[in-house]
C-alpha cells in the first residue's frame, strides 16, 4: 500500500532484502538519481543547477541525478564533500560516470537558481557542520529541492539534529515516505513530497509487515446507509454533558455525531443544565440524568458514548465516568477533555473499542513518562494504546492514531485554523457517529481525524467549531457513492 511510512531500519532492510532477489543497490541508487532528474525537469525549466553530494549513497543519488540532467542539456555542476577518490561503494561508482564540472562544496552554490540537496538522507545522525552548515542557511527554500529528506533532520525522529538544517520546496524520497516527511517539525521543512518508485519488489517491501500508514480513505471506508436504513440502524450516540453553563462543548460534540451520519443522538444532561439544552437542542434529543445509573445505563444502551467535552472534573463526576466505564456490557466510549483529566494518571487498561483524545499537554498528564521517553510521536502514542489497552488519537499539527495492536496513523490533513475552542469537541462527536454507524474504533477514528482536517481546510481563516458541522454536509456529498450524492430539487424537470 503506498502510504505506508517505513523507519530508516525498514528501508534499509528493503534495501539489503532486494538486492538478494535480484534488485542490486546500485539498480536501486540509478532508479533513485533518474527519478529525482525526473521531480526536477517536470517542475522546473533548464537553469544553473548545482548538486550538492555527500559522501554516502544520499551523495551517490546525487552524481546520478547530475548526470541525467546533464544529459538532458541542463547547466549543471557539482559540488562534493568528499573527492570523487574517497568514496567507495555504490557511491564511487555513481561518482565514477559522472564527467561534468566539479567543484568543492561551497564553491559557489549559492549562485544557483536551482540547488539538488543530496548531502545527507534519512539516516543522519549528527549536526550539519562547515560548509553544509552554512548552505543551509543561506539558501531558499523554494529553489532547494531535497534528495530523501533536507538535510540536518533525523528521519525517524522529525527533529533537527542541530541549530542548522535544509529547507525544500519538493523532496524526492524512494518506496515509501518516512516519519520525518508525516511529523513535524520535519514536516514543515520537506515541502512537496514526491514517492519514487525505484524497483524495490513488492514482495520485499511487504515482508517488513509495516503496521505505520498516512492517513486516506485507502485506509477506510465510510458507512453509507442502504436502501432500506431508518434512524435505528444507523446507530444511537449520547453524549454526556456538562453542569448549568456548560453545555455548548457537548452540544457540539452531539451535533458532529448528528451530522456524521448517526441516526439518533442523545444528549444527557444534569437536572440543573436541562433548561439551557433544551433551549438549543432540536433534532438532538434530550434525557435528563441525575446518579450513576444514569450514565451505567446510557453507556449500557447507546452504539457509541462521549464523555469528557466540559463535563466536570469534581470527585462526583469521576463517579459518574467510572459507573459508565464499568458497565459491562457497554458502549466503546470516547474519552476527550475532562475524562482524559479525571482518568489522569491512568492506572489501568480500558476496553479496545474506547478512543482516548489527548492533546500534548493532556497525554503527558495520562502517561506521565511515555512522552519524553519516546522517539517521536508516533512510538509515544502506541506506547500510550499499548499501556491503555485503548484506542489513542494524539491530537497536534501531526495527529497519530494509534491502536493496542500496534497499528498508527498519521494524519496531515488539517489547518492551523482548526486550533479554536471547540473544535476537539466537534472531532469527539464524528468519531462517536461512525463507531456508532458500526465502523470500528480505531478506522473510525482515522475516518474522522481525516474528515475534520479537510473540513479545516475547507474553512480557513474565521473557523469556529459550530462551521465544522455545518461544512460536513458538502464533503460528505462529494465523498458519497453517485446514487446517494445530493440530487436537483425538481429531479423531473419544471413543474407544468
């Protein structure tokens, strides 16, 4: 599947597992050098080029990429760390065909129109120093174009690993992306990603089992209804809400499940909140809920539950989470906000089917140690599902799923937008209405995380949460099987 991520070890262990099938490195290093050749003449017309080659295979996809431009007719140089006699391996031999202009690094690169970063790949793990130094901070993004990742970043990690790094417009990467093209800061560093595929065999590729996928719906399928659906099989949410003065942050979460596509949604609400819903609530329904066996009883009947948005952190309301949390049998409960901060620290597993929704701060407080013990986002957040027994969406600019098989998912739809009050609560509510639509937690969860950043995006500046939901329709209708995509509203043409 094309997006999956691979670590710096998976492609390395691609690497080494096709040259024993017969897709020798320096097959795949020619393959690498013509494909970034390739990125370079479809984006961009023939001008003064210089590419920049490090003293590794990185450098070796260098010479390659210089020579196929060169034959095409561009003005193009090279610059080295390393002379041509000190190299060794596949490198050498890339350097050993190229017959152009060489020149050591620094030379004059910074004259260039165009800059072919190929120092360092994925696998750095020191600080740019010198020259490289230097170029990375004098050169503009929109003229860089990156050979695997900019160099002076770690591939796994995202992280810079010094005060100096590259910054792209495009990055060439080979087979799949890795974690520093998903997470940020890295991220905001790649530009546009381009996958080349270099003749690594499917086969190869598929043995590393990789269990890490950027989120699209390649990953999922959302659950439109048939013919022959009516409100009750389409799945009943209720969300619990908060006191008197509390209550918009449910309201919204129910109002997303509502237009998700969940055929009943119920809003439970405590006696002294009763009015102020009832005063906002239409389509939604209402049920007043005063004790514990209120909410063991609506987590025992609801397809999917909601607590957390403005609920309450006072020993009674953790009383009234834990009676939702051990009935048995339940609902998979979503647990955001509030019931993230009650559960804190957690102490013990949850069901499977439950989704916890922390942001950063929130995670650290649930899993204090994960964090900071943890490579990047993607390990802290499985570490996190793994010791909850649950579903975790770790919420940022680079949200992770991260289900307790191991499965993670990273998402980079979205919108710096989407950080106004409100908005987690929307999210709570999608992923409530398609678990309650029978999609399971944690593709659920992908689904939703996905559809909330296109909403984002869609919306732009001026978003506040209640256009999320208002802005779901439209997406959903352009995502829709034809047959139940919407229709004119005279569908047989003028009425006579």
């Amino acid at each position: 599947m094309s997006n999956e991520i691979i670590t710096i070890a998976e492609m390395r262990a691609i690497d080494e597992a096709a040259a024993q099938v017969g897709a020798p490195t320096r097959m795949l290093m020619e393959n690498a050098g013509g494909a970034v050749a390739d990125a370079v003449a479809q984006r961009f017309t023939p001008r003064p080029t210089v590419v920049l080659c490090g003293p590794g295979n990185n450098g070796g996809d260098g010479w390659v990429a210089a020579r196929h431009l060169k034959q095409r007719g561009w003005p193009v140089w090279v610059e080295t760390m390393a002379p041509r006699e000190t190299l060794k391996g596949d490198a050498a031999d890339a350097a050993a065909g190229w017959s152009g202009e060489t020149l050591p690094l620094g030379a004059r690169a910074e004259n260039a129109e165009l800059v072919i970063d190929a120092l360092f790949g994925a696998g750095l793990t020191r600080a740019l120093e010198g020259e490289a130094a230097w170029l990375a901070g004098v050169l503009a993004r929109e003229r860089v174009v990156a050979v695997d990742v900019p160099s002076g970043l770690h591939g796994d990690n995202a992280e810079p690993l010094g005060n100096a790094h590259f910054c792209a417009g495009v990055t060439v990467t080979f087979v799949r992306k890795k974690p520093a093209h998903v997470l940020e800061p890295a991220r905001s560093s790649c530009g546009d990603v381009v996958v080349a595929d270099i003749g690594a065999p499917d086969a190869v590729v598929a043995a590393q089992n990789i269990a890490l996928w950027e989120n699209s719906p390649a990953l999922w399928s959302l659950p439109w209804p048939d013919a022959e659906a009516h409100k009750h099989t389409r799945g009943h949410v209720i969300v619990a809400g908060g006191g008197r003065a509390r209550t918009g942050a449910a309201r919204l979460s129910a109002r997303a499940a509502l237009r998700v596509g969940a055929g009943l949604v119920t809003v439970l609400s405590p006696p002294e909140a009763l009015a102020e819903n009832a005063a906002q609530l239409t389509a939604i329904m209402l049920r007043e809920a005063e004790g514990e066996s209120a909410y063991a009883e609506a987590a025992r009947t609801a397809q999917a539950m909601v607590i957390g948005p403005a609920f309450g952190t006072s020993d009674a309301h953790y009383k009234l989470l834990l009676a939702a949390l051990n009935t048995q049998p339940r609902a998979p409960l979503v647990l955001d906000a509030d019931a993230i901060t009650l559960l804190a620290p957690l102490t013990h597993g949850l069901d499977a089917r439950d989704v916890m929704t922390p942001h950063v701060g929130e995670f650290r407080r649930a899993f204090p140690g994960v964090w900071s013990a943890a490579a990047n986002r993607i390990e802290a957040a499985r570490a996190a599902a793994a010791y909850a027994r649950c579903n975790v969406l770790l919420k940022g600019p680079d949200t992770v799923i991260a289900a307790p098989d191991g499965r993670a998912v990273v998402n980079t739809t979205g919108s710096p937008f989407l950080a106004s009050a409100g908005s987690g609560d929307v999210l709570a509510g999608m992923i409530a209405g398609l678990i309650g639509q029978g999609m399971e937690s944690f593709t659920a969860t992908c689904a939703a995380v996905w559809l909330h950043g296109c909403l984002g995006q869609a919306l732009g500046p001026g978003l506040i949460a209640e256009d999320l939901c208002e802005q779901m329709p439209g997406l959903l209708n352009e995502m829709a099987p034809p047959a139940l995509r919407r229709r004119p509203l005279w569908p047989i043409g003028p009425v006579s």
